[in-house]
C-alpha cells in the first residue's frame, strides 16, 4: 500500500498540508507514522483511509499496485483517535449492533453474534462485555478496555488493513504495550496490514514496529525498517545513546527547528533518484503478491462485498430503533426527571386540588390547563435540540464505515423517541387531570391527554429541526428558547389582543393550536357549566359574566361563552388538530433536510 507525491491544499489561499510522501506497508507487519504534533500523521492517515475529500490532493493511494474501488475499500479499516461510543450500552451490545450493521447480510445472526464473541476474546474484552461503556458522567470500562473495543468494532468486519489514529494516546505505559502487543500478534498470525499514528511511543513499544515512517512539517524525515533509523540517524551525524528511549530522542530532534529541517533536506536528497518512491512500492508490493497474495483476497472478494449497504433498509431501522431506544430510554426517562415529573404533579395537585365549577374559579382552571400544556410544550424541545449534536461525531464515524443510510439513522431516532416522550407528559396529565377537577367525562379526558401528547411531540419536532440545523447545543438552546417564549406570548393567554396588523402573528405559534385544542375539549360543551358569583365572591369592582347577558342575568355561565371571552372560538377544533399535526411533521422533514444538508457539509 503506497501513496506518493501526496498533496492537500485547502482554504482560499493554496496551504501544502504533506507533500513528497510514500511508502509502503507490507500483510504481518506494522507500520508506525510518528513525528511532532502538526506535522501531517494524521492527515496521511485520512487521505489513505479515504476520510477526506479528493479537492486538492495529488497522488495515488494503492492497493497491491491497483487503484482502491469501492470494493477494496471495503477491507479497509479506520480507527479513529477519540473512542466515540453510546455510554448507556455495554461492550457486547455495542459490538453486537455494529455486527449485524456491516457484516454480510448472508451471515446468520448467529453467525454475526459468533464473530463478536471470537473479537472480544482476540483482544481480551470477554470480562468487560457485559459493563457498560461509560462517559465522564457515568462509570464504565477502563480507558484501555475503550481503546480495545474501538478497535473491536473496526476488526469485526475482518479488514485487510487497519488504520489507527494513535490507538495509544490516554493509556499508561503499561496499557499500552498491552495494546500494540495485541495488534502485532494479529498483524502476524492474521497476516494483517497495521498503520497506525503515534506521537511518543515507550521504547517497548517502539521495538514491536516493523516499518517507521518519521515525518516532519508535512515532509518525510525517513522511510524504512524500524531497526534501521538510529543508523541512519547516526550517518546523519545525530547518534542515540543506548540507554536513551529512540523514540524520544527522534522528537527531540524533530522539534528542533534547525535539526529538523537538514533531516528533511537530507532524506530528500537520499532519495533523489526516486523522488516518488515508485522503486521501492513497486518493491514491496511484489513482495506482498508473492508472499501472502493480499491482492487475490481482495480483488477477487465476493461479490456480496460490493452492496454499499450490507444491512436492507428496514433492517437498519429495526437495529438503529433497538439501540436508539436503549441508549435513550436512560437519558430522557432518567432519575432526575420523573422525580421531577412526580414532584411537579404533586405540587399542581396542591396548588389545583378540585378546582369548583364556579365563576370565581374559571381563572384558576384557565391557569392549569395553559401551564399543563405550556409546560409540555416547553421541556422536551430543551431535550430534543441536543439530540442531533451530540450524535453529531458517532453519526459521522459510523456513516464514514458505511454502516447504514441517513435516512434510516432518522427514522430509527423518531420510532425509538416517540414513545419515550410520552412517558413523562402522560405520568404527569393523569392524576392532574382528575385531581384538579377537570371535566369529569372519560372521552374529554381521552383527547385532553391525546393533545398534551401532541403538543409534546411538536414542541419535540421544532428541538430536531434546530438542533439538525445548527448542530450546536448552545445556540439551539438559545434559539429554542426564544421561539418557545415567542409561542407563548402569542398562544393566546397573556395575550388576547394583538395591535393593529399583527394579528395574524398569533396563527405561527403552535402553543395557540395546543391551547385553543384543550380549552375546546373543557369548554365547549353543555357540561361545561359555572356557577355564576354570588355576592361578595368577586373582587371589588368587578362584573359579573352573568350580569352581562342579552337575555338578563343568568344563573350559570357556559363553557361556549368563556370561550369566545378568551378569544379562542377564532378556529373550529379540527383546524387547530390539523395545524398542530401539520407543524409536527413538516417541522420532521425539514430537520432531515437540514441534518442531511449538514451531513454532506461535514463530509466535504
């Protein structure tokens, strides 16, 4: 595997990310980039795991002498630097998904789940498979056992080629010389091809590489056999002490700016004759044909390996629905908000305790039903717009491993959080319903629940849509909030008369559709009746509602009447239905939009 004359530039003005790299990396061998931060590793890494974008770049990147296709990219395998998982799953869940996500569909799920176990076993995961992975919040596997199952989930698919973005950064000595002990023993028995990033490896762990690429402002400092670069360092006239660490002592030398560029004068100058290193890769990879035949087990892989999907679409879904629902059900049903729920009901059981059918008290039943549906208009957008960004990295990795569609991760992530949504919304309306002495009739109980849960699920919908579109959590708390505050205002409770000309503000807001839904579900009907204030029970100067009858004055007042007093008899009760379901399913579709549109951005 080769590249030579590799170059990047990027931004308005032409910036040389690398230039004049090549080489080669040999099935059971190791090979090591190292070099100062900044000096283009991991950059390589990118361009020869196809992780950037072709603007650019000039060179080849080669497979056993033959251009990568999509087949052949197959069998390669990147690991990035940062262990991104889903914290609420555990080793083997997470193993498990990825399996039955990117192995052959022709695999049995037996078989996949077979494979999980053999990979755990390699790389010493079967103690830890059933412990969660954690976060910084929550206690899971070790910093080691993260590093080996991010490793895990990439040697599942039995790659030819594996490249690990410094698969030791964050471990101790010890761990790891673990970790590269592992990887050399499966670089030589599975004769497998390692090329991994590393910044300042231990003197134990320098010894278990084969190759070294050294690499310097985005130049090669040296290109050969790991047993061979102190040599070449002395003939350069810079001798490593024996007892010095030869890693540190190469960094050390590299971060000196003077030494550093005669290195890279030097290797240029001993490569004059073959400025692309097509000698040396035309080299190895006969070597390669002729030792192990890589290039038969890869250009001649089964056909299966071309689909660009190996899981069909509804099987994506049904896998991303499963785990999406596993790693969500912890974070919006946790702990803290259904004792804030509880807590919450409990007080609106205090505060609204049999709220009398009476003139006097019409204030107060207003007063509930708006803050019931308020409330639960309000809380789940705070969730839902931090939903898309913090998927944002794990999203991006996985649809890099070609692991399933966009659209798939979408509906999966609606299907799974849908029925989580409703949890808290329902737990909380029940008991406040029947305790605050709402209308005692089953069938208006039904659709006062049925609306809660659809504002619930709306207000959710605008979260996606900001969240998708500006994929920071921040700025779409900031922006949800305005809008949610805006929707207030103008749902029809502070406010029941807007100046002149801005009327028609009131119909963008779905919190009036929500509102105007619950309150025509409590008072238009003929049992909404209120008793009407006998004397004394008002404040003083205020009027009676009975009083002010054409026909004289009345002894109860309707349900119909308060209606129209708070101005919300404008839109009958299947318009507002229809306007709230509406706002809830184009407020989902453009949220896909957005995450996709924003998806190609980040992948550009």
């Amino acid at each position: 595997m080769g590249n030579s004359d590799s170059k990047l530039e990027s931004g308005k003005h032409v910036r040389t990310l690398i230039e004049n790299i090549h080489g080669c990396a040999n099935p059971g061998e190791i090979l090591a980039i190292m070099g100062p931060s900044g000096c283009g590793k991991t950059t390589l890494l990118n361009l020869l795991g196809d992780r950037v974008g072709s603007k650019g770049v000039q060179g080849t990147v080669t497979l056993n002498g033959h251009k990568p296709t999509k087949k052949s990219k197959r069998f390669v395998a990147y690991c990035t630097q940062d262990d991104i998982f889903f914290p609420q799953l555990t080793v083997k869940e997470t193993l498990s998904y990825t399996a039955r996500l990117r192995l052959p569909r022709e695999m049995s799920r037996r078989d996949k789940l077979k494979q999980v176990d053999n990979t755990m076993s390699l790389l010493n995961l079967s103690k830890c498979a059933n412990t969660i992975i954690g976060d910084h919040r929550t206690r899971g596997v070790s910093g080691g056992e993260r590093k080996r199952t991010n490793i895990a989930s990439e040697l599942l698919t039995d790659p030819s080629v594996i490249l690990l973005d410094e698969p030791t950064s964050g471990l101790d000595s010890s761990l790891a010389l673990e970790l590269t002990k592992i990887l050399k023993e499966f670089a030589v028995k599975q004769k497998k091809t390692i090329i991994m990033v590393i910044h300042q490896p231990s003197s134990q762990v320098f010894e278990s590489f084969d190759k070294l690429m050294l690499m310097a402002d985005g130049h090669m400092v040296y290109f050969g056999e790991r047993a061979g670069v102190v040599d070449y360092l002395a003939d350069q006239g810079y001798k490593c002490h024996p007892n010095f660490n030869p890693a540190d002592y190469i960094l050390e030398l590299l971060n000196d700016n003077t030494i550093k560029q005669k290195l890279i004068n030097a290797y240029a100058h001993s490569i004059r004759d073959d400025p692309t290193g097509k000698q040396a890769i035309e080299k190895y990879s006969r070597r390669s044909r002729t030792d192990n035949q890589l290039s038969n087990t890869i250009l001649n892989a089964p056909v299966t390996s071309t689909r660009r999907w190996e899981a069909t679409f509804i099987q994506q879904v049904s896998i991303l629905t499963q785990r999406t629902f596993k790693q969500s059900r912890s974070v919006i049903l946790s702990r803290v908000d259904i004792f804030q729920t509880i807590a919450l009901a409990i007080i609106c059981l205090i505060v609204w305790l049999q709220i009398p059918f009476a003139e006097t008290n019409i204030a107060d039943r207003v007063g509930s039903i708006f803050f019931c549906g308020v409330f639960w208009s309000f809380h789940p957008m705070i969730g839902a717009v931090s939903s898309f960004p913090l998927d944002l990295v794990m999203l991006s990795k996985e649809r890099q491993s070609r692991s399933y569609r966009l659209l798939s991760y979408y509906l999966s992530k609606q299907i799974a959080e849908l029925p989580l949504v409703m949890f808290n919304p329902a737990l909380f309306t029940i008991p406040v319903y029947w305790a605050a002495n709402l209308l005692p009739d089953f069938g208006r109980f039904v659709a006062y629940l049925i609306v809660i849960l659809l504002g619930t699920v709306t207000s959710q919908s605008f979260g996606y849509f900001f969240g998708a579109t500006l994929l920071n959590v921040q700025k779409s708390i900031s922006v949800s909030m305005v809008f949610i505050l805006a929707s207030m205002l103008l749902g029809g409770f502070y406010i029941k008369h807007l100046p002149m000309g801005l009327s028609w503000l009131k119909y963008l807001s779905f919190v009036k559709y929500s509102y105007s839904l619950l309150m025509q579900i409590q008072f238009d009907t003929p049992k909404a009746q209120f008793r009407c204030a006998r004397p004394g029970e008002l404040p003083p100067g205020e009027v009676s509602m009975c009083d002010l009858g054409d026909n004289g004055p009345m002894s109860n007042i309707s349900g119909v009447s308060i209606l129209q007093s708070e101005g919300l008899d404008d839109l009958p009760w299947y318009v507002n239905l229809l306007v709230l379901i509406g706002f809830c399913i184009v407020a989902r579709v453009l949220a896909y939009f957005s995450l996709r549109r924003n998806s190609r951005r980040n992948k550009e």
